[in-house]
C-alpha cells in the first residue's frame, strides 16, 4: 500500500496568519475570539466570533487575486503558497498531472454571495435581483469549486482537482480525499487543505435560528467552552489550512520533512438527522474504528485525540460517548482537546486546521489545550487538556469530526517513524 | 479488483421525468428546453431554460422533509427512490455501513437559500429558517438521502461544476473499491430562480437567443452559448459480486474507467487538460480508443470550449472516428445534475444498441472533424462509451461505461486484490 506523508504546512487562522503564529496561538491557550467586527453583529443573538486580521495585501496576493477571490478563496491561496514553500517540493521537475487538488469547504463563497446578493436584490426588496448589478466575478463565487482552481494554480498542479463540501467535516474529508488519491496511485502529490470565511449576517442568522451558536456574548474570548459545564454553543470561525502531502517513499527519496504520516481515515454517516446527534456517538465509533484498521493500530497506540469540540452540550455527549465506545478503557487515559476553544468553529475549514494542528503536535511534542475548561461538565470524564497545553511526546493522534448532514469522519496521524 | 457495476437508475430531466420517459423523449429528439415560466425571466438577456415539468413535491416526498427542503433536493429524494427501486435492493438486507451516498453539487439549493437571504435582509433575522443552516448547503442532498434510506457508509460532496457527476462517480466506485456494497451517486441540481440565474448570466456562457431550437447549439459554427436546465440523475453503483449474490435484477453497465484533470492556468502556454481526462480514463479501462463505440461530450455550446473539445477528441479518435453525440441539446446543461444524466443516457444507448441524437445542430462545423449524431438515433448496437464532462473553472472528467452482458456479475479476473469486508 502507497503512504502517505506530510511534508508542508501553510494556514490562515485567527490569531495570526501563517503556521508559526498558529502554533504559537494553539499552545498558548489564548482564545482568538471577539466580539464580530466585519458587520453590526447588535441584532443577533449570537455575537462573537474569531475572526482573522488578514491583510490580502499583505499576504502577497495580487491586485486581480484581491478582486477575483472570495475571503475564503484568499485563505486558500495564501495557505497554499506557504505550504508549497514549506515543502521545499520544487513542483517544476514534476509531472502536472500527478499533483492534485482536494480543498474542503462547506459554505463556499458565502461572503461575497451575500454581499452581491444585497447588491442585486436592493438590500432584499426584489426577488428578481438585477443582474445589471452583478460583478463579473460572481459566478466564480457562485460555483466553489474555482476555490479548488486556484489552489491548483498555485501548484502548477493537472491532476484531479474538487472542492469537498460535506459541512462541518469537509475539512477532514478534504484531506482524506487526497489521502485516497494517493494510494490509489492517481497522483504523487496533493495540494490537500480546506478554507472557510463564513462570518456574515447569513451565517449568523442561520444559526442563530437553532441557538447552535454561544449566547455568551459579555466575556468574547471565553465565548467557546467545549465540555465546560457553562458551555452555550459553538463560535463561529474562519481561516484556512492547506498541506502538501506527498507519496511517502518519493518524499524520502527527496530528502522532505516529514511532519507526520496519515495513516488512516474513514468516513461514516449517522443517517439520523440533519442537525442532531445521538449522544451514543456509535457512527463516529464507527469512523474512529475503521480508521484504526486501516492503520493497522490498537486503540491503545493513540496518545493524543483532537476532539470536534465544537462547544455544544449535544456535540460533547455525543463524542465522549463516541471515544468511551470506540477506545475503551483507554478514553479514560488519553489527553483530548478542542482547539475551537481558541480559534472558533471554522466549518469546512476546520477540519484540516486541525490536522495541522495535528501535525505539529507530533512535531513539537505539545499538546494544545481545551481552553475557558474551568469546570468541566460532571456528565463528561475524560482528560480534556484544561486551559494549558501539555508538553508530550506523541507518536499516535486521531482526529475526528462531525457535521450537519450526519456525516462523522476519522483520521490517524503517526509520527514520521512510527509505521517505518 | 472488484468491478463497479450499475444497477439502478432514477432520471428527472426536462424532457422527461423518470428514465423511461426522458428515454423515449430523448429517442424521439423531443426537447425539454422552453421560455421560462418558474419565474418572470422577462427582465433577463437570457430567457430559456430546460425546466422539469409535472413533479409534484408532495407525491414524493415526506410531508414532514417539505418545509425544510428546496425543489432540488425534493427531486434529489425522488430520483434517489426511483434509482433504488430500479435497482430492486432491499436496502435492510445490507449492512448499514456497506451503503454510501456521493452526489455532485454546484451552487447548493438556491431558491431555498434567495429566500431566507430576502427574509433576513427584508424583514430582519428573526424571520431566517431554522432550516438554513442545512437545507441550502451544498451537502444537502447526500445528507437527505442518506438519512431517508439509512446508509451509513463512506459517503462525499463533490464540487466540480458541470463535471461534478462524472467525479461523483468515479468517487462512488473508490468506495466500492474499498469494500463497500453499494453507493448511490450521481447528482440532481435546479437553480431556477433569480438568485441562480443572476450569476450564470455574470458568466457570459448562457445563450441569449429566444428560439429554443436555436439557443444551444455545440459544435455547431453558430453556437452562442448554453442554456442552462434543471435536474439529473441519481445512480446506483455497486459491486458487481454483491449485486449478484443479492439477485440484482440488471445490470446496465460496468464503470470501467475514471480519470479527471484540471486545465493548466490560464497564460502557461500548456494545453488543456480534458484529452489527458479521456486519455487516463481509458487506460483505467484498459481499453483503446478504437474500443469505443460512442463519445457523449460535453457540448458546451461555445465556440472556444467547443473547438477544444471537438481537439481532443479527433485528436484520440482521429478525424470523424467515432460518433459523438450531445444529448444534453434537449435539456440544457444541468450543472451538478449535467454529467450524472449524460451517464445515465450513455447506459441507456448501452442496453438498447442505440445512440441518441443531438438536436438542433443539422450542420456541425465541419473542421472539428467530428461524427456528430444528428437528427436522429443511430442504430449502432454500441457496447461501450466514454463520457467527457468540464467544469467552469478548468476541471475535466471522463467516465467509461462497459456493457456486461457477456459477465454481467463476475469480479475482475485480471488482478488478485482481496477487498477489506465491512463490518
């Protein structure tokens, strides 16, 4: 079977643009949220929000990149481009069409959308929006997957190229895609990620309407509380994370860094509701143990598990049980965190920011903490990493997601060594 | 290798709802394509559209999934209970985590979603759906369908525009691949509403004639443009030793080849990417080009993509060296629905022999060099057939489809490769 490597890291994430501001942000238990700057968020019942200050300009993107791009196409392109360099992969002396593109997203271009949208309907007063008022580029915002053009543009890359929107665990699917691409022999190379830049009155309104979000709008940055007993709901995010990853034995033989190995992955569905889950958690048990199978590893080997986290109390029954079920025992004994504490829930991109996250956990030997974690719910027992980030070293790390439409995903990351 | 088989199919289109009917209407050259009447285009340069009639929501679909669904999603529902109808599974014979759902998605449910956007930004948020977080989503469809049947399995959304079915597919038979029994797939899309028509006219391709049979016109020296439909179709995939041993009553084809490509960016001076899509797909067949019996393109109607279309398949067939026909001429171009149709009409021409005309276009630009199958079906008895599709953007998918008769069931003898058992 083909393995596959990590070899370049590039995000966008609030709390500073770029891996090194990431990381920073991730282990030091500060929280990126705050009160929404980007529109009057007053009418709303859910107000905060970790937003990203991302200078387009800044980030090296051109005059037309800035006009032609969504926010979200923006994060993508930006987190490619850094991700490329991380590698060190000089895409030139390969083959165009055996690097591909997955980029999950689970909103798309939802920004400009509405932004347009208000435009062409005269702030909502006409159903027959004007197309007199449409800019050129909005059919580019329309259809998404150009997000996954752009990225492979950046690569210089001809293999298969999508955008995965399969919601909340587009992020995870996204890379799992490229993973598959790979073993499969489709391609060497994947330019695998996922971006998000929901923060809008739409988003906010949509949910809003189901109280998702946190209405814990008077202290900003402890508005996310994933397994506290205070918790309120999920804050919503933004940013980006794309990665190389590369055919294990051609990223040896070219003498790459190898952050880690995805090992393995799986996807299930809970077939039971749109929004709502079971808190037995049995399909995301399911994921988590399909996707040990396929990395031929035991529960017990996993030292480190990135919780979905997302802030809610359904959320936080659901994945407890989920773990109880899938590792035994061993759910009691392993430190598990939720990263959207700090940086938000960043819906289809949130999944590969926590891959990277992943990544550099083994990296680094740190484990990121569950922020604002003051007092755990008593319903939840396990080892949630409270407010500071823990210095371990750890070969083994799941990762798991779960998202509006049922879908529940599942990935293994290994230490460069460990599977050797 | 296991080999991924379809067994079921559940069309809406157009010209016909339901496959026998869009079948005998595509026969016949009957087209789908007429004024708009969903809602009052007059304003619009373009005013044409392939529009599905005589779909009653209610007949189908649950009355508790109406509120918190969108027209497309509803027809979604419908194909998908057709295709497993078709299909004749019995889905509580299979096990819960051995069925998947991979659909296509383009702009997501857009009249669901105009109208929560009117609701918030005309009378306040208060008055937003408590279904929009999920009922617009580009997700929406896999997500209904797997809950309404109870599959559990690997499932997918795949964003590539019009290629977006072919990539479903190909996604779909990568699961089947890995163990799991049966996927359904394919994709159903309708953005027939202002909200979906304001950013199409944005993209310069749709045609602005008024005549419907002189609107969509590919590979013809007078294409303008593409009129855009609404529909698709939905596919049951499975493994073909599974359908067997469950007693699957047809068999329409084997997908024995998959390949998609991105175009190169724009000003590198390389060649664009949809030969290469064919060119890997058939060898994913194993097969030639001279094995190919029949090319379903992709039509855009405009004359650059067309010339570049009409490019690569001369340039792998050679000049008027297989026939190649654009069936979509009598329903539009239906976007994430565009390439799961044409599958569907390609296995179609699969079991009855023959291949399906495209209308409108009587005198096909003689230097494409292509065997364009005009005014009427041709009787060719075809046995395999390579499907090509192109997303807005530079995304290119090729798909080829295999009769079966000779083997209908029987796994792949030429590889060894065991397949992991769901549990």
């Amino acid at each position: 079977m083909r393995r596959v490597a990590v070899t370049g890291l590039g995000t966008v994430a609030p709390g500073g643009i770029g891996v090194k501001e990431y990381w920073e942000l991730l282990t030091s238990g500060r929280s990126a949220t705050r009160t929404i700057s980007f529109f009057d968020p007053s009418p709303f019942r859910s107000r905060v929000a970790a937003e990203c200050d991302f200078d387009p300009v800044a980030a090296g993107l051109t005059p037309q990149e800035i006009r032609r791009l969504d926010r979200a196409a923006q994060f993508a392109v930006v987190s490619a481009r850094e991700a490329l360099a991380d590698s060190g992969l000089d895409v030139a002396r390969l083959a165009p069409d055996r690097i591909g593109t997955s980029i999950g997203s689970a909103v798309g271009c939802t920004t400009s959308l509405e932004r347009e949208y208000v435009v062409v309907s005269d702030g909502g007063r006409t159903w027959n929006v004007d197309h007199r008022y449409a800019v050129p580029e909005l059919y580019r915002h329309f259809v998404p997957n150009t997000m996954a053009a752009e990225v492979a543009w950046v690569a210089g890359a001809e293999g298969p190229a999508a955008v995965i929107s399969t919601g909340c665990t587009s992020g995870l699917d996204a890379v799992g895609h490229a993973v598959e691409l790979i073993r499969e022999g489709s391609v060497d190379v994947m330019m695998a990620g996922a971006t998000e830049a929901p923060i809008s009155p739409i988003t906010s309104a949509c949910f809003d309407a189901i109280h998702a979000t946190t209405p814990h709008n008077d202290e900003p940055e402890r508005a996310c509380r994933p397994f506290d007993r205070s918790r309120g709901g999920l804050v919503l995010g933004e940013g980006a994370a794309v990665m190389v990853l590369e055919e294990w034995e051609s990223a040896r033989r070219r003498g790459a860094h190898v952050y880690a190995e995805i090992a393995g992955f799986a996807a299930r569905c809970n077939a039971y509701h749109m929004t709502g889950l079971k808190p037995d958690g049995r399909e995301m048990a399911e994921a988590i143990d399909a996707a040990l199978q396929e990395a031929g590893l035991p529960p017990e080997s996993i030292g480190y598990v990135n919780a979905h986290g997302s802030g809610t109390r359904m959320n936080d029954r659901h994945e407890t049980g989920a773990f109880k079920r899938s590792l035994g025992d061993h759910a009691y004994a392993v430190p598990i965190s939720s990263i959207k504490s700090m940086i938000g829930h960043s819906l289809g991109a949130i999944g590969a920011l926590e891959v990277v996250a992943c990544a550099l956990a083994i990296e680094h030997g740190v484990l990121p903490p569950t922020a604002n974690l003051h007092e755990p719910d008593p319903e939840l027992d396990l080892d949630y990493i409270p407010l500071t980030a823990r210095r371990q070293q750890t070969d083994v790390v799941l990762s798991v997601g779960s998202g509006f439409g049922g879908f529940q995903s599942a990935m293994l990351l290994t230490g460069p060594e460990v599977r050797s | 290798m296991t080999r991924a088989v379809v067994t079921g199919l559940g069309v809406a289109a157009p010209n016909g709802l339901g496959t026998e009917a869009f079948w005998k209407a595509t026969l016949a050259g009957r087209t789908g394509l007429a004024p708009l009447t969903r809602f009052d285009a007059t304003q619009y340069p373009s005013v044409l559209a392939g529009e599905i009639k005589g779909f009653v929501a209610e007949e189908h679909v649950p009355s508790r999934l109406m509120p918190q669904t969108d027209h497309m999603t509803r027809i979604a529902l419908a194909a998908a209970d057709w295709a497993i109808g078709d299909a004749g599974a019995d889905l509580r014979r299979l096990p819960e985590y051995g069925m998947g759902v991979v659909t296509a998605a383009s702009g997501g449910a857009v009249e669901f979603g105009q109208r929560e956007l009117e609701n918030l930004w005309s009378k306040g948020r208060e008055h937003v759906s408590a279904y929009q977080s999920f009922a617009w989503f580009y997700a929406v469809n896999t997500g209904q369908i797997s809950i309404r049947h109870k599959m559990r399995g690997p499932s997918g959304v795949l964003l590539t525009e019009q290629a977006g079915g072919i990539d479903a597919l190909g996604h779909a038979r990568r699961h089947i691949r890995k163990g799991i029994p049966l996927v359904v797939s394919g994709g159903v899309d309708a953005a027939l509403c202002p909200w979906g028509w304001v950013p199409q006219i944005a993209s310069g391709l749709m045609s602005t004639a008024r005549d419907p049979d002189r609107a969509y016109l590919p590979f013809s020296a007078d294409a303008r443009g593409y009129v855009v439909g609404e529909g698709g179709a939905v596919i049951v995939v499975e493994d073909a030793a599974s359908a067997r041993e469950r007693g699957a009553p047809r068999v329409y084809g084997e997908i024995a080849g998959y390949a998609a490509t991105m175009d190169p960016a724009p000003g590198s001076g390389r060649p664009p990417g949809l030969r290469r899509a064919a060119e890997n797909a058939l060898a994913d067949a194993r097969l030639t080009p001279r094995d190919i019996d029949v090319v379903f393109a992709d039509g855009a109607g405009v004359l650059a993509l067309d010339r570049a279309e009409a490019d690569a398949i001369s340039g792998l067939f050679g000049p008027r060296g297989v026939p190649v026909t654009v069936p979509k001429t009598m329903t539009g171009r239906l976007l994430a629905g565009g390439a799961a149709l044409d599958v569907a009409t390609a296995l179609l021409a699969l079991r009855d022999g023959v291949i399906p005309p495209t209308v409108n276009v009587p005198d096909p630009a003689p230097d494409y060099g292509l065997d364009l199958v005009t005014d009427r079906p041709r009787d060719t008895a075809p046995r395999s057939a390579l499907v090509l599709a192109r997303g807005y953007g530079g995304f290119n998918a090729a798909l080829v489809l295999r009769r079966t008769d000779d083997r209908p069931y029987d796994t792949d003898e030429r590889t060894t490769a065991c397949p992991q058992a769901p549990r």
